[in-house]
C-alpha cells in the first residue's frame, strides 16, 4: 500500500526561503542541477512536517527521532556550520564544480500544484 503525503505549503515555503537567507549569509550557492535543491528542499520540508524538525533527508537513520534531539544532522547541519560542507549538495562553495551562482529559487524552480494536492 502506498501513502501519499500532503505536503504543507506553508512549510514548504519556509525552507525554501531558510536555504536561500542561508545561502546568502554563508555565501554559499545552489547546485548546477536545481532539481538536486529542490529535492533536497522537500526532504527536509517533509521532516520538517512530520518530525518538527528539519532533518537532513539524505542521510539513513535508525531513528529519526533520536538523530533530531542530537541536532547533529538537523539542517544546517554540523559539517556544515563548521567547514561548509554539505553532505546533500544544497549549499555549495563557489568552488566546489557543482555549484552554480544561484542563492534565489525563483518561482520557475516552484513544485508544480501537483505537489501540494488538496
């Protein structure tokens, strides 16, 4: 049986407008492939919804739970608040050959009304 999650568009707003306020205070830029962000970007509205906290999605954990009251992966995560590494490639450094010069997700780069079904 498959679930359908509903995402919240309101939540999912708020992280898309977190990453790119994040983007631009670390200086720090979008992948080349703006579909690596925008997943990226579900993912952690998703946990967002669902757990109350911004979970790192491309990560596997054996409890979301317990990862979430560590902080660790919570994003911005640790790696990425000290050495501005991003396991997910959501925020990038000018240097890094993935990045693009991109901190503003435009509505073009919005889910379609398909995402947030009714």
């Amino acid at each position: 049986m498959t679930t359908i999650f509903h995402m919240n568009p309101k939540i999912y707003d708020s992280m898309k407008q977190f990453a790119e306020s994040y983007a631009k205070s670390t200086q720090t830029y979008f992948c080349i492939d703006l579909e690596v962000t925008e997943s990226v970007i579900q993912g952690l509205s998703k946990n967002k919804q669902i757990f109350g906290a911004p979970l790192c999605p491309c990560r596997y954990y054996d409890s979301k739970e317990d990862e979430i009251s560590l902080a660790y992966w919570n994003c911005p995560c640790v790696p990425m608040r000290e050495r501005k590494e991003c396991h997910c490639m959501l925020f990038l450094t000018p240097e890094s050959e993935f990045s693009s010069s991109t901190q503003i997700l435009g509505k073009e780069n919005l889910p379609t009304e398909e995402f947030f079904p009714s």
